[in-house]
C-alpha cells in the first residue's frame, strides 16, 4: 500500500514510516498540514495517517478542506488527545478511523491496512462471505463450513462477519471491541480474548485446517 | 470596613434605614393630615346636615301639629335623647316651653322665619355627673307665632376622639423614625461586623491558609447561608487542591520508581558488551515498562480531566441496555476464571450519562472482581431503579476489602498489599469514583456474598435515574 503520513514531528514521523515500512508498505511523510493537503490531492494514496497537530493547517481542518474537494483516500487520525468528544470530531472531519497516541506498532498497522480495503465499492453489497470453506450468508444468517451448518450467537456471528470482512487482515482487540461491540474504552482484561476462543471453538474444532489464528502481540486473522 | 469607629455608615442596610425612616416620616406625616381631612372636616359638615335635617323635621311637625305637636316632639328627644341634640323651645315673651337651658343663650332672631347660625357654650352634666363645658353649634329660628325654637349640637365629644388619633400618630411618628435609625444602626452595624469576618477569612485564604472556615452563627440568615456555601466551596476547594497533591506525591511514587528502574535496566545492559539476544531482550522489557508508564500517565490524564468535568457529555442513556452488553462482553471471561455469572438488570432503567466513561467504570469494577475472585466463586451483577435512583452493583465472592479501608482504595493510586502482586495501576476504583461523580452519584463498596473466609466485596453505584 502506498500510504502518506503527515507529522510534524519527525521522530515519530519516522517511527511510523518505519514501522509501516516494516509491514511492507510504502510510506511518504510530510511534517505540515498545507503540503499534506496538496501531497493527497495530487498523488493518489491507498491511505492518509494525519495527525491532529499540525502547523500551518490543524488535522481537523486539513481533512475537511480534502474531503470537500473530493477527496476519497481513507484516513486515519493520530492523536494524543483520546476523548470519545475528539474521536467523533475526527470521524465528523471526514477520517475514517481515529487512534489514540501512544499506539502499538500493530494497532497502527492493523488500522491502516483495513483502512486499505474500505475503497469504496461499486459493485452491489455483499450477500455472501467466504473465506476457504467457510461461508456466511449475510441474508439467511447462516454459517456453514464445509456443508456443515454451524450455529451462532448473534455477537459471534457479529465477530465472525466482521473477521470475514477482513480476511487475511490482522485485527485488534480495540478494533473489535470498537466495530463488534461499539465500545471506545479499554477492558483491560482479556475479554475479548475469550469471545474468540469461544467462536474459535465452533468454527475451527473440528478442522483440521484452523481459519481463525493469533497474531502475536498484535490480534487475530481469519485467514483461509 | 477596613476603617472608623463610624464605617458602618456607609454600608447599604444603615442607607436602606435611613431611606427608611425618611419614608416613615412623610408617610406620618401624610397620616396626619389625611386624618385631619377626612375625619374633622367630613365630621364637620356631616353635624351641620343632622342639624339641618332636625330642624327641617322639627319645623315639619310643627306645621302639620302646630306648636302642641312640637312640644310633643321636644319631649320624647328629650327622654329618649338621641344623638347629640340638646334643644330649647320658648314663648314669644321668653318663657320657656321645652328645654335643658335656663334661659336662650343667644338673642333670637326678630323676623319670623330666619334661621341663624350660633355659637355658644353649655354646661353639660357627664357621665359620672360632673360638669363640662361643652361647644355648642346651633340654629335660632322665630316661628310665626312668635315662639323660638333653637335646636344645638354638640362638637367636641368627635372632635376630641379626632384630637386624640392626632395626637397619637403625632407622638408616634417620631418615636418610629427613631426606632428605624436604632434598628438599622443596629442592623448596619452587625452586618458590618459579619462581614468584616468574612473579609477577614477570605484574606487569610488569599494568604493560603486554607483550612479558615467562616463562623456560623446559628442564626438561620442570609449570613449563615452564605458562610456555610463559602465553607462547602472551601472545603471543596480544599479537597481538590490536597487531591492534586496527593496525586502529585503518587505520580511521582509511581512513576519514579519505574522509571528508575528502567535507568537502571539500561545502565547495566549497557556494562560490559552487549549481545544481541540480551540488547533484545532488554528493550522488549523496555517497551513493556514503558507502555505501563504510559498508561498509568493517560489514566492520571483521564482522571484529572474527569475530576475538573473536561470530560464526558451527559445525555440520555438506556443504562439497562449498557449493563446488558456489559455483562454480554464479560460473561465468557469470569466462566473463563472458573466463576459463576449471573445478572438481574431491570428493564428501561435510564440515566443522564456518557455511555464510554460509565462501560468503562462498570468494565473497571467487572475486571477487579474476575480479578480477585478465586475459581468456583460466583459474580452477581445488578441493575435496579428505585425512589429516583438507579442502582448498579457488582457483587464478587473475592477476599473483599476491610472495612476501615473501603474510603481509602477509592483514593488515587492506593493499592493494598494483597493487590500489588496483580497488574493495575491503582487508578480503576478512582475512576469509577470520578465516573459517578460526574453523574452526580455515589460509588459505595460494602461485603459481597462471599463466605468468611472470602467475604466478597459489593461494589454499588448509584445515579439519578430518569423517567
């Protein structure tokens, strides 16, 4: 993915070049919110990470003169300040996603590349999830591996459908916690952890092949 | 009120008395006067009419009974005496016929028929017997035969009542307008003197001393009140500030010796040569320590915020939907942790509140109880509304907390030495305490269901629920 990062600050700057580098993905900086802006408009990114202090044009400001120009590329907000007030600001100014300073390298990776896949779609909505055996009918609300019909609970087949929305993608227990279970907070505890367990126990029990895996440090992957 | 033995007189209740008595007197003054008018006067010419009117009725009898009938006449008012009438009826030649005279006090007029106003006085018999000169206004009039009817009343016994009113109101008002100035002397002065202490405190507070409190009276006035705000907004102030210390002291004990520790990890990775193996295990420790720093700063951040109100935005939320998903979230976790979960949240229970602070204290007492609950113990979470409040506890069969600490582990970064062997910062319960602060509730800690051995601990907030 070619993605761009605009922050004044240059260590951290290159911090996150690093690490996104690291995954694989090209990155470019920019360390003011006016270049960002021209940068995003004349090259065209498969992601935007802004942070919200920014000299010259504020991350908010920025976000929304792209947006209003037609701008499509996904964005992510980097900001110290983690207020749900200032996470729904960021959201309103046009970003598609918000994470909060200090992050870990794999929450940010894992945020960027899903951010990656949200390129808007032309194409009609998706009846239909597969992912190697495993399918999910999204109007029946049936799950089936294998020909084999596995029965949910409505938050697993939330859990699973978000999984199967980014196969091959690692994500994070913040961002499930965030997109299953619409939560902003930090449950410290292995909560989530153990919802996973749980679906894992249904979908991968009896396989051999394991769809569902942990990602180190990091989150899961539904992968096939 | 800094200065003068007189100062008080500048102060607004001493003025408010002046501006008072100064009304009191015009007021007493246009009492006066309004009596006089209406009373003397009215009374005045209301006697002039009667006395019209009974000489009109008597001339009347008169001519439908001629002189005989007249007489007649005389001699019942006489007897019956009403009003205040005295009467005289005599011959043409002065002799008389009816009457409480000796004799006419006044010349009667020679032409037939004209009536004349008189004046003159009549020892009257009082009450008790005695005597009195009285004023007398009257009409003389000569009849055609000759004889000469006066007809008389008597003034002074309305007037003097007039008098008297006068009087009173006249001696009245002065002592009024006095007692007005005393009143607001008095008054201005104890103002001056309750708030010249207020004065005194405050300065004392400026100065920093801020365990001054103002004296209440007792007296149940606007004084008392204020003093008692003044004392709730020091004893706030108070609060916040050894808060703030407090903190301070904890930030620098928690995050001091971290972070010493972490010099000193570095300083000796850095003795000697260094092997990859150990440089990376060093960092990765590193990073660990760091992050935990790191989050114990954003917990101190959240709570500061949350303390001085920065944070959340109340508004209408469905709390039995949130205990729901809550409880929906933590379930597998305590099954997990070998304990039993069970819930009985009340339906349409609803709070003004910020749905991410209350998940997150509520998340913050489910994860001390999965926590310090040995396996096989049970988790009982609860949501009820009663008289107004909303009721959210979480009941665990845990070791529990004494109770002599209870007010303490609410306290910032206060942990207890069983605690300290698990991983927290010590800032949840402070949180969750911030939390209901916020909505203007109560967070109260008392034993849970446990055994004696492990008495559990109950963890309940309380909000103001909404219809």
């Amino acid at each position: 993915m070619r993605v761009l990062v605009i922050e004044d600050d240059l260590e951290h700057a290159d911090f996150i070049q690093r690490v996104l580098g690291d995954a694989g993905h090209q990155v470019e900086t920019v360390a003011d919110g006016q270049g960002g802006l021209s940068k995003a408009r004349a090259i065209e990114y498969d992601a935007l990470v802004v942070d919200r202090m920014l000299p010259e044009k504020p991350g908010l400001v920025m976000m929304k003169e792209f947006r209003n120009g037609g701008g499509k590329t996904p964005a992510l907000f980097l900001s110290a300040l983690s207020d749900v007030d200032n996470r729904v600001e960021g959201l309103r100014a046009g970003a598609d996603d918000y994470l909060a300073k200090p992050f870990a390298p794999e929450e940010l990776i894992a945020r960027v590349e899903a951010l990656g896949r949200r390129q808007p779609q032309d194409e009609a909505p998706v009846t239909k999830l597969t992912v190697g055996d495993l399918e999910m009918d999204l109007l029946s609300r049936r799950v089936e591996r294998n020909g084999q019909r596995i029965d949910l609970q409505p938050r697993e087949f939330k859990l699973l459908e978000f999984l199967m929305r980014h196969a091959g993608q690692t994500v994070t227990r913040t961002m499930l916690l965030e997109k299953v279970w619409n939560y902003h907070f930090d449950p410290q505890t292995n909560v989530i952890d153990v919802h996973i367990s749980r679906l894992r126990a249904k979908i991968d029990k009896e396989f051999d092949r394991q769809l569902l895996q942990t990602v180190r440090g990091a989150g899961y992957c539904l992968q096939a | 009120m800094r200065s003068g033995r007189f100062a008080f007189v500048r102060t607004t209740t001493f003025r408010l008395a002046l501006v008072y008595a100064v009304l009191f007197a015009l007021f007493s003054a246009g009492l006066i006067s309004y009596l006089f008018q209406a009373t003397v006067v009215s009374i005045r010419a209301e006697a002039k009419s009667q006395l019209e009117a009974e000489l009109r009725t008597l001339a009347i009898a008169r001519q439908t009974g001629g002189a005989v009938r007249l007489e007649q006449s005389l001699i019942e008012r006489a007897l019956v005496r009403v009003r205040d009438f005295t009467y005289q009826f005599e011959t043409a030649t002065g002799e008389r016929i009816v009457g409480d005279m000796p004799g006419m006090p006044v010349e009667a007029p020679d032409e037939v028929g004209e009536v004349r106003v008189v004046h003159f006085e009549l020892e009257m018999p009082q009450v008790d017997g005695s005597p009195i000169i009285t004023p007398i206004e009257g009409r003389i009039v000569r009849m055609e035969d000759g004889t000469v009817l006066l007809v008389g009343i008597e003034m002074d016994q309305r007037l003097r009542i007039v008098g008297q009113i006068t009087r009173a109101v006249a001696t009245a008002a002065p002592i009024g307008i006095l007692l007005a100035l005393l009143g607001g002397f008095f008054s201005a002065r104890y103002a001056a003197r309750r708030a010249e202490t207020l004065t005194t405190i405050t300065d004392a507070v400026m100065s920093g001393d801020l365990t001054q409190r103002v004296p209440v009276v007792g007296s149940g006035d606007e004084f008392d009140r204020l003093a008692e705000q003044l004392n709730a907004m020091l004893a706030r102030i108070e609060n916040l500030i050894s808060a703030t210390r407090h903190a301070g002291d904890a930030i620098a004990h928690d995050l001091r010796s971290p972070l010493s520790r972490l010099r000193n990890r570095i300083e000796g990775a850095l003795i000697g040569p260094i092997d990859e193996v150990t440089a990376r295990e060093t960092l990765g420790i590193t990073v660990e320590e760091i992050d935990h720093i790191l989050l114990t700063f954003d917990g101190i951040l959240r709570l500061s915020r949350l303390s001085a109100g920065a944070e959340g935005k109340l508004a209408r939320l469905n709390l039995s939907d949130l205990a729901s998903e809550i409880s929906e979230l933590f379930e597998p976790a305590c099954e997990d942790a070998g304990l039993l979960f069970s819930e009985a949240i009340a339906d349409r229970v609803h709070v003004m509140g910020d749905k991410t602070l209350l998940a997150q204290a509520l998340s913050n007492v489910l994860d001390n109880a999965v926590k310090y609950s040995p396996p096989g113990g049970q988790i009982v979470l609860k949501l009820k509304a009663q008289s107004g409040r909303a009721s959210l506890s979480v009941a665990d069969t845990g070791p529990g907390i004494p109770v002599e600490d209870r007010t303490r582990v609410i306290e910032r970064f206060v942990r207890l030495d069983d605690a300290r062997t698990k991983q927290g910062s010590g800032l949840g319960l402070s949180l969750v305490d911030a939390v209901a602060d916020l909505h203007s509730g109560t967070l109260s800690l008392q034993s849970g269901d446990g055994d004696s051995e492990n008495p559990g601990l109950k963890v309940i907030m309380s909000l103001p629920a909404m219809d």
